[in-house]
C-alpha cells in the first residue's frame, strides 16, 4: 500500500510563475535584441581599419547593430525585422562628396543650361530659346560654356547682344571661374574701359581696351544679378538629394555659401522641417579685402544657421587662385607660348600671403575648418605656407585643413601635407586626356607640365589622407563610382575606336591608385575629412546606417567596368531613401 505524497502547492506556484517569467524575460530579450532591417548573403566591404569583409548587417534605429556572418545575423531577426537578402550583391558605406555646390542645382531649374552644346552657334540657340520661354524674365542667368570653344581671352559680349539688350545676361563658364556677359549687364554695372582689373581679378578686354564681355574670378562678383529666391533654393535642394540618392551619395561638402544668403536659409527650411537626407557641411566664402576681420561675422552667422547633425557651416571657403582653363592658375614657372601672355607670365595669387596666413589664423582660432581651391602649384604651396603660419599662432592641433582640386603639385610639396595634417581633396574624375587636356592645357602649359596634373598615388605614398570630390556642377552627374574608375585607370571612361585615340592614353599612369584606396576616399577618408568618422564612413557597429548595395563586387571585377555598376538601394540613417526599380 502507498501513501499519497503531499504535494507543496506554494513550491509548485514558486517553479510555475518562475518559468512563465523565464519565458517573459526571454521574449523581452529576443524583442529587444530584435533589428528593424537585416541584409544578408551580400559582399559586404566594411571600409574599416582592416578592410574586413562580412556577409550581413543588422539595423536598429538607424544604426549598425551587428556586422558578421549571415547565420549569426538571424539572431537579429524578430517578427517585424525586414530581412532583405543581397544575393551576393556588394555593400559598403554610403558616398560622401568632399567638394561640390548643392544650390547650383538651382541654376538648372531655372536658369539656362548650355552644358549639352559645344559651338557657340549652339549656345545662342539655347539662350533665345531659354528667352522665348520666359519673355518677361528681368535677367537671364546661366552656366555651362565651355573655354575649349573660346581659347585664351573667351567669349564676346557682342554674341549675347545679338539675342538682347534689353536685359542683361550673366553665362557662368561650366568651371564657375567666368561669366560671359552681354552690354547691358556691363552698362548696369558700370564697366568700362577706365575699369581697372579688381585684385585677383581679370576684365578680358578687345584690341581696342574695351571690355570684350568675360569677367574670370574676382571680377565676376562686379556683376549683380537678382538671387534666387528661398523657395527656388529649396527645390534646387531637393532635386540635388534626389540625384544623389540615385548615385549613392548620403552626404556633403557644400564648398561655398554666402553668409546670410537664400541658399543658407533654404538648408535651415529643409533640416527644420526634415527634408534633408544628406548631411551638409557648409563653408562660409571668405574675400581678401576684408581678410581676418570677417571671421567674427562668420562666427556670429554659425550660431543661427547651425541645425544639429544635418546642417552644419562648419568650414571657411578660399579660393588661392583660379584654373588653368581661364589661365588665371598661379604657377611656380610661367605659362608656355600658347596661352598668349606676357613672357613671365605665371598667373596672380587672389591672396597676399601675409593676409591669408592672418586670416586662416583667425579662421582656425574661431573653430572653422579651412577649405581652398588651389589649382596651380605655386598657389598650392602659398597655401601650405599660410596654413604653416596658421598653425604657429595657434599650435598644433586637429585642423583638418582642406585644399582641393590640386591639379599641379611640385614633388617637394606632398610631404608638406603630411606634415601639417591637411586633408588632399582629389578631383579624379578630371585625371584624363579629354578636350580640355589637348585644347588648353598642353597649350597654355606645355606637354611635359600637363603629363604632370592631377597626382593621386603621390599624395597615398607620402601618407597624406586623400577624399574625393565632384566639384558639381563642373562634374555633372557627380558619380562617385565614375571617379573611383578614373582614380584607378586614368582614362576616360568609354574607349571609342571611332575618336582620335590619343583621347584614350592614360594621364600621369604612375598615378595610379588602388581601388580600395578610391573607395577609402568616397567613403571613409570622406566622411573623416568632414569630422564625421565617429559616425559614418564605414560599416561598424554604433555607426549611424548609412551605406550604398550596388550590383557588382568593386574589389573583384575589370576596372574598366566599374563605371558600369548599378546602385540597387542607398540608406541614410537606417532609411530607405532609394531604391532601383
């Protein structure tokens, strides 16, 4: 006979509710651990420290959670994770563009466009056609003539005369360092043949002392055409993000803004309402007349324009001198004979050196980054001095100091970078033998000189960090993916049999640069070009989720095809803001 065991119901009640909390608490940690988004079986390039490849990424509110394997990814994976499966599609960090001018896109909304024609016939076709489809426009703005069209003193005034007098008419050249004018806009603005050259300036002029109609680099700003207005900027923005997000691209360099301008109140519009999907970094453009003393009203602008992570004016704009195209380029030896000046001629500095130095030491001091446009080689080096100077009033410190375009460097400079931390923004979709190569810079600088543009591989052996910029509009579209072939091969990027082919020999060879080092400059170098390392420009866990998916592996495929890639999906802070259809 057994006896009945008496059962303890308060133990029983203790195990039971310990389960089910065991359950509950289990439940919370799965749901917790849960990713919002998780992309898998891909060819995922990190771009960090040690170019570590994974396989799949996980998204929580906006940031990378987990990067590793596609089995260890699952763990990710909650009722409401979308999981999105790359089927060995490549993933990498989404495309910074360290030099470009977002609020051009303005310009091609409503301004005309010359960018598609290369005749000067073509070009008055489209400007009477622009006027015939706004008759009662007060000005007519435009951009893109080209000086391959009109070599050495550039485009007559009496051409747009032809199509109006009535109103004036201001054509940026397609590298933004000229404007094409009509009589009536140098009559508005008082230009005549008693007008001296402003400093760091140049009234091209006819045989006779008259100004012939073209304005190159400080003495564009004696035009004075009405702005655009907030809203039109807005849209402008608008279109410039969506091209972007096409192109892969999640942030920016705008290289030069105006204090107090519509173009800078537009920005704050977008962030305040959340309309931004890239992050800007804006630069305030500095003028030589007014030299250190405008730093405190830049100071004073940060502090109402500044919204958060999304719009910063973080950066000063200088412009060293101007482009080789306009020969406005300042050079250590003078231009050959082809560009028809003066026997040592070498071009104009648009700073004094004492005065740049003063200004980039007021600048730093002030906590803005400085960003210059140097094209020549002796404008390059004044720049290095005067960041030298910069640095010896201030000390030492994180400056990050920016120059960019670089198109000549003397060899005795790139250690200089090195040496006092300043960032090389490469142009490297211009490293090739295209129109203005032959046209205009074998001429205006001799062949060995221009063998010698653009140098990439330089500045990487020498340690100097290298990011990459568009410089749009100049580079239109600004396909990050374009530059990284170019950066590579140094050619153009469709060889046609059919063309001369010395269009198709490669510029300056041993310049070469690695692929790996190209998507470095779009990706990280970018974004730590910008201050902005600690949160994107690679794929690591903690950093903000923005990365790009295209349709082929960079790092194993012929380079001459990489232009031919496809971006599939580009994310901004874990969201989709495109995708391929």
């Amino acid at each position: 006979m057994h006896r009945k065991k008496k059962i303890n119901i308060s133990l029983l009640l203790a195990l039971v509710l310990g389960l089910i909390s065991g359950c509950i608490d289990r439940t919370r940690g799965s749901a917790e651990k849960a990713a919002d988004m998780i992309l898998t079986n891909g060819a995922v390039y990190t771009v960090d420290a040690n170019s570590t490849m994974a396989q799949a990424v996980a998204v929580k509110e906006g940031k990378i959670v987990f990067v590793g394997s596609s089995a260890d990814a699952e763990k990710y994976k909650g009722a409401s994770t979308r999981a999105i499966n790359l089927n060995g599609k490549m993933l990498m960090p989404s495309f910074y563009d360290t030099h470009c001018h977002v609020q051009a896109f303005t310009g091609r909304l409503y301004s005309v466009n010359l960018g598609s024609k290369r005749t000067l016939q073509g070009y008055k076709d489209e400007i009477r056609a622009f006027l015939a489809a706004n008759p009662n426009i007060a000005a007519i703005k435009g951009i893109g003539w080209s000086n391959t069209v009109f070599p050495n003193t550039g485009p007559n005034k009496k051409d747009l005369d032809e199509i109006t007098t009535a109103i004036p008419i201001s054509i940026n050249s397609e590298d933004g360092h000229s404007i094409w004018v009509n009589s009536r806009a140098l009559k508005l603005a008082n230009i005549t043949k008693n007008t001296k050259d402003p400093e760091g300036g140049v009234i091209e002029r006819d045989a006779s002392g008259e100004p012939s109609g073209v304005l190159r680099e400080a003495a564009s700003s004696l035009i004075e055409l009405p702005d655009y207005s907030v809203d039109q900027y807005k849209e402008g923005i608008r279109g410039f993000q969506e091209m972007a997000a096409r192109l892969g691209i999640a942030g920016v360099q705008d290289a030069l803004l105006g204090a107090g301008s519509n173009a800078i109140e537009a920005y704050k519009a977008l962030a305040d309402s959340n309309e931004l999907t890239m992050r800007v970094r804006g630069a305030y453009f500095a003028v030589p007349e007014r030299g250190p003393d405008q730093i405190n009203a830049f100071s004073k602008a940060r502090g109402k324009d500044n919204r958060g992570d999304m719009f910063q004016m973080s950066a000063v704009k200088f412009a060293a001198d101007g482009v080789i195209e306009g020969i406005t380029a300042y050079l250590l030896e003078p231009y050959a004979a082809g560009a028809k000046k003066p026997e040592k001629y070498r071009g104009t500095a648009i700073w004094k050196s004492d005065n740049l130095g003063q200004t980039f030491a007021a600048a730093e001091k002030a906590g803005f980054q400085i960003h210059v446009h140097s094209i020549g080689d002796a404008a390059t080096q004044e720049t290095l001095d005067a960041l030298a100077f910069a640095q010896q009033q201030n000390g030492k410190g994180d400056y990050r100091s920016i120059i960019t375009h670089l198109q000549l460097v003397d060899p005795s400079d790139f250690k200089r970078f090195r040496e006092l931390g300043v960032i090389a923004a490469i142009n490297p979709i211009w490293a090739m033998k295209d129109e203005y190569y032959y046209a205009l810079q074998v001429p205006y600088l001799g062949t060995k000189r221009a063998e010698k543009e653009y140098p990439v591989k330089s500045f990487i052996d020498n340690g100097v960090k290298i990011s990459s910029a568009s410089d749009f509009p100049v580079t239109y579209p600004p396909d990050p993916l374009d530059a990284i072939q170019v950066g590579v091969t140094r050619t153009r990027l469709n060889e046609n049999p059919a063309d001369d082919p010395k269009y198709n020999l490669p510029l300056w060879p041993e310049e070469r640069a690695g692929v790996k080092d190209m998507i470095a400059s779009v990706t990280y170098n970018a974004a730590y070009a910008n201050f902005l390392e600690k949160q994107t420009g690679s794929i690591e866990v903690g950093k903000s989720a923005d990365f790009v998916v295209i349709d082929r592996n960079l790092l194993d495929m012929p380079v001459t095809d990489i232009h031919k890639t496809q971006v599939l999906m580009t994310l901004f802070k874990g969201k989709e803001i495109y995708r391929s259809k």
